[in-house]
C-alpha cells in the first residue's frame, strides 16, 4: 500500500507503486492531459517515474515554474536534435531552460542566419510530428566518455571528465539523438507543439572569455499556441520600448565605444535621474535617514576585512596609489561602516540609518553588458541601519513599508522572495538562522506573500527580494533587504547598553531603486519613454502657429519657468500640425498651442500627449493644474 498525500491535503492510497501519470489520471482527466510532471517530495520528477513508498506529491502543470522547465527543457532537446540532423558536424554544448524559454550552446564553423534558424524550426516540427519518445538511461562515467568521443562531442566529454570517477552518467534517447542530461523531461516530442526559434548570440563556453565563443540559440514554447502569440506580440512591443532605442530618440543617455559598459547621460538623462534623486533624498529624511558620501576608492586590507576579497574579488577593479594596493569599491557597505566607526554609540543613538547614492565598478563579461540595466559602473541607493537585535523586525517592517510606497507611486505591482544562504558565504549556521528567522517573521508581520528562493542570499545574509512587474508583464528584481551579523563581527562594531557594556548592533543592507541606472531603464521601457510629468524632462512645449505669438510664448514659458516648471518654446517657422507631431515623438506630456485669438484672450490651447485636445483655459489655470499634478507625483 502505498498513501500519496496531494498538495490540497487529500490522500490517496494505492495498491502497489504507482507513476505520477497514473496520480494524475486518478484524479481527473482534464489534470492528466495537462500534467507534465511532478514532484515527489522535493524532488522533481518525470511523468513515468513512481512512487514507491508514502510521499506528498505534487502534479506539475505548465502553470508551475518547475513544469515550464520540464516542457522547455525538453524543447531545447528538440532544437539540438534538428540541429545535428540538418548539420551534422557541429557540436553541442549545453541547452538548459531559462525564465521565459530555453537556449542552446553550439560550436559550428558557420553563422546561424535568420533563414538557418527558420530551417531549424521546420526541422523540430518533423521531430514533434514523429512523436519521438524521451528514453532516459545511465552509464558509468568511462563508458559515457567513450560514448561522447565515438558521437565527436568534445564538450559533453569535458562535463563528464569533471565529474567524479565513480559517477553514473544519464543521457535521453529520442530516435536517433543521445544527448547527455539529468532531466527530467517530457515522456515524448509530440508534447511540444507551440515553440518558436528567437535569437543568435555569442556565448563563452563556460561562461569564460579565455574559452571559445560559441553560438547561443535562444527560443521559448509554451503549452497552448495562443500563449506563445501573446507571448511573441509583448516581444514585438518590448522592442519598441526598449530602454535603449528610447533612450537615443529621446537624448537621455548613450553608451559610448570609450567606455563600454559605462553609461554617459546627457541633459534630458540628467534632469531625469535628478527628479529620482531628489525624490528619494526628500522621502529618506522624512523617514528618518541621514545622508553620507563614502570615497570610491579605499585600501585593499579593508576588502579583506569585509570578506569581499574572498567572494567577490573577480568582479572587482584594482589600482595602486604611492606604492600601495587600493580598491575601486564594488559596494558601499564597508564605506559606510567606516563612518559608524567614527564616533561611540549609545543604545540610544539606534536605530542609525544611513543612506548614500554610492557609485561602484563591478567588472562585467562585455557579453553580459545591456544598456543601462547591465553596467559597469552605476549608483546604488544604498542604506545601512544598526539596530539592537530587539529593533530587527520594526526595522525591516520599516524598510518594506518604504519599498512598498515607492513601488506602488510608479505604478509598479511586485512579489516578493526570501533568499536563504548561499553555498559560499560567511558566519555559523545559528546566525543565518537567527537572520533568516527574523526576515520571515517582518513578511509575515505584515502579511506580505512572499517565496522561499534556496541558497540565492548575500555572502553575508539572507535577504528579501522585490521583482518588479512592468506594464509588459516582465519582472525585474529591484529592491533588496539583507541582515547582516557577520560584517559588525568583522568590523567589531558595538554599541553601549543600558548595563554599561558593549554590545554587537546588526546591520541592515537595502537598496529600492536597486541602482539608479537600471530603474531609469526599467522606468523608461515601463512607461513606454511617456514618464509621468513629474519625472518628463521636458513638462511642456508651447508653440505659436506664426510669428505674430513670438512674444507671448517667450511670456508663456518665463511664467512657467518661474513656476519650476520645465517648459520649452517652439519658434521654429514650420507649421504647427508639424511642430506638435514632433512634441509628441518626444514623448512630452503637454502642448500649449497659441494663435491670435488665445494670445488676445490671455489663453492657451492644451494638448495632451495621450488625450489630444483638452480645449483653452488661462495660463493661470493650466500652470496650477500642472503644478498639482508634478506635486501629487500623479502616474496617469
């Protein structure tokens, strides 16, 4: 007898071992055409495998993360198998799948084209149409050398040679194609009906510029072709927000052949990042924060000291100064450390909260590099609270609720995950508990749904993650807060208590916007480069339809200028239909029209970027409803 306990509590019991696809069947039909895999207990599994003793077991659906993987891995098996038929001589790499889709490494001697990768796709039709069934076996790890080598994968031969000798290998069999994987996979081929190829790119082997560069295929499917529609039209929408298309059009920034990876922001990018900065210095001093400046630069012993050397010194920039080794700072922390040192502290004195807009340098693979939301040098807003371990929950609570009002200003929904300790990191295992411990009770405190994320946490803490979704659907992870017992430890920072003795404060880490930077770019592709008045770097265009208005609009504009508001004339002699498309190009949020009649009447016509014509009031008028709405940070 064997007692299955489902994820809804119920039991099921069966007379012998039973396979996840028989669970399935046994609870409903509709399930069991659905079902891709399962879990039982922790572990993922294929829809043949069994259950062979009491377990809880989970049916894995297109609608679970861990099913999307199955039914995308699987797909990347598929485009592997058209790509050896189609071109015998290349050579595999590795194919895993990956949020939203699936890619796979190939050494080839020829460039894949857009027409290559149409052929590719035809080619994994006639496989999905062959149904080809998914047979996993397993070799020992000399067998499965000897295997890799006959086939001519060199690649496969390196993984398995870096296993251990007394390994046993599993590789799946679909018709004729082996290919070396753990799984778990899809019983068949014909699962697979709605995918599609999307793009090229290079790729180290490895992930190490020292190796070769292969060719990345990228692709995604889903179970149901209408998804896989809707998937490729929010693409087709995605490239025309994307941050850095806009980003030209809209002159805010550039990335320069000079500095690749560091970003150059131009006037308009300026007044932009600016209004955030400012925002966020008036919102942290209201929340009781202090602001510090630390220096980019620091001596190499202190990255010893904060451990970032052991963990994180390969991302790191390095130089010398009178002979000396220093560092180009990755992160502000152990700046903003030093200055807590700087004075005795009071139990009293806490909660300290310390904000800074820290620039660092973080060596990024030039492959990695993406506009602004990939860099490698950018501002975090940073903050660092010491608190007593009695103040950690009203802390962290403190930071959420701040994350939350600022998300939710923008317009932005999020989820939320809890990251726990990584495999290198620092500290016993009873302060990662303790740490983690206190995270998960602030969640909960203020009922904030939220994910457990195994093994993702800073080297020195657990933390909490906010993943941002966009007006697309993507999600971006922006917001962080990490508890930190090892850095006071390392730095021996304390505090007097009300026995007279010192004690160890802890240490929160937090950023919202995560850099300033990247949110620009999430922002701009958010809102499609249209940003809230608040934030447009240009409020207002005012433009006469002759030259009769030349005057007025001059007094127009010092109005609002005098009024903060960022306002720009049009005196150009093209015609007006011209001069208003142009405005609306840039995205800019209000147009004001003047002829004879509005310049007689003491008026201006309003224009809407996304209403169109709102009809005449009085400068008056139109200055005060556009100075609510820039003082409100109305979204629209």
């Amino acid at each position: 007898m064997v007692k299955v306990t489902l994820k809804d509590g119920s039991v099921k019991e069966y007379d012998s071992e039973v396979t996840i696809l028989k669970i399935a069947e046994s609870i409903s039909a509709g399930l069991a055409r659905a079902a891709l895999g399962g879990r039982i207990d922790k572990e993922v599994a294929e829809l043949n495998d069994t259950v062979d003793k009491d377990s809880n077991v989970s049916i894995l659906t297109f609608d679970d993360e861990d099913g999307k993987k199955i039914f995308r891995h699987t797909t990347s098996h598929i485009l592997a198998q058209a790509a050896k038929r189609l071109y015998p001589d290349i050579k595999l790499a590795i194919g895993p799948a990956i949020d939203n889709g699936y890619y796979y490494d190939f050494d080839a001697d020829f460039s894949f084209t857009p027409e290559i990768l149409e052929k590719l796709e035809n080619e994994m039709k006639n496989i999905v149409k062959e149904d080809l069934k998914l047979e996993k076996f397993i070799l020992p790890r000399s067998e499965a050398i000897k295997l890799m080598e006959e086939k001519g994968e060199p690649y496969k031969v390196e993984l398995i040679k870096d296993l251990p000798e007394d390994s046993v290998i599993s590789f799946y069999k679909q018709g004729d194609f082996v290919d070396l994987c753990a799984g778990p996979h899809l019983p068949s081929t014909g699962r697979v009906k709605a995918f599609k190829l999307l793009s090229v790119a290079g790729a180290y082997w490895r992930g190490d510029e020292k190796n070769k560069m292969l060719q990345r295929i990228y692709g995604t499917s889903f179970a149901k072709k209408s998804d896989l529609d809707d998937y490729l039209n929010m693409l087709e929408e995605a490239k025309k927000r994307d941050h850095r298309k806009l980003g030209k059009e809209l002159d805010l920034f550039s990335i320069q052949e000079e500095g690749p990876g560091f970003p150059f922001f131009h006037p308009k990018g300026m007044v932009l990042r600016n209004e955030l900065e400012n925002f966020w210095k008036k919102l942290h001093v209201k929340n009781g924060y202090s602001e510090i400046k630390t220096p980019i630069i620091l001596c190499e012993d202190l990255w010893h000291q904060s451990g970032h050397w052991d963990h994180y010194k390969d991302n790191m920039y390095f130089t010398k100064i009178d002979g000396a080794d220093y560092a180009i700072k990755p992160m502000n922390c152990p700046g903003g450390i030093l200055v807590y040192k700087t004075q005795l502290h009071s139990y009293r004195d806490l909660p300290l909260r310390m904000g800074e807009l820290g620039l660092v340098h973080r060596h990024e693979l030039s492959g990695a590099l993406h506009g602004l939301m990939r860099v490698r040098n950018f501002t975090q807003d940073d903050a660092h609270i010491y608190m007593t371990p009695e103040q950690i929950t009203d802390e962290v609570i403190g930071v959420i609720n701040l994350d939350d009002y600022i998300y939710k200003l923008f317009g932005f929904k999020y989820n939320v995950e809890l990251s726990t300790r990584p495999e290198k990191s620092m500290g016993s295992d009873e302060d990662w508990e303790r740490a983690t411990e206190a995270l998960r009770e602030a969640l909960e405190a203020v009922n904030l749904p939220y994910k457990i994320n195994e093994g993702d946490g800073a080297f020195y803490g657990p933390k909490i993650d906010f993943h941002l979704q966009d007006a697309l659907g993507r999600t971006w992870q922006c917001g962080t807060i990490q508890l930190d017992f090892q850095m006071p430890e390392r730095f021996d920072l304390t505090y007097v208590g009300p026995d007279g003795e010192k004690h160890r404060p802890v240490m929160i880490h937090r950023t919202i916007f995560g850099s300033i930077e990247r949110f620009i770019g999430i922002l701009t592709e958010h809102f499609a480069g249209a940003f809230p008045v608040w934030l447009a770097p240009v409020q207002v265009k005012i433009m006469g339809i002759t030259d009769n208005q030349k005057e007025y609009v001059k007094k127009i504009e010092k109005l609002l200028l005098d009024a903060d508001v960022r306002a720009e004339v049009d005196l150009r002699n093209e015609k007006i239909g011209f001069k208003i498309r142009e405005a609306q190009l840039q995205k800019i949020p209000y147009m004001l029209v003047v002829g004879d009649k509005e310049m007689l009447n003491n008026e201006v016509a309003v224009r809407d970027r996304k209403q169109g014509d709102m009809g005449t009031m009085s400068i008056e008028a139109f200055a005060e409803m556009i100075k609510g709405k820039i003082r409100d940070k109305s979204i629209d």
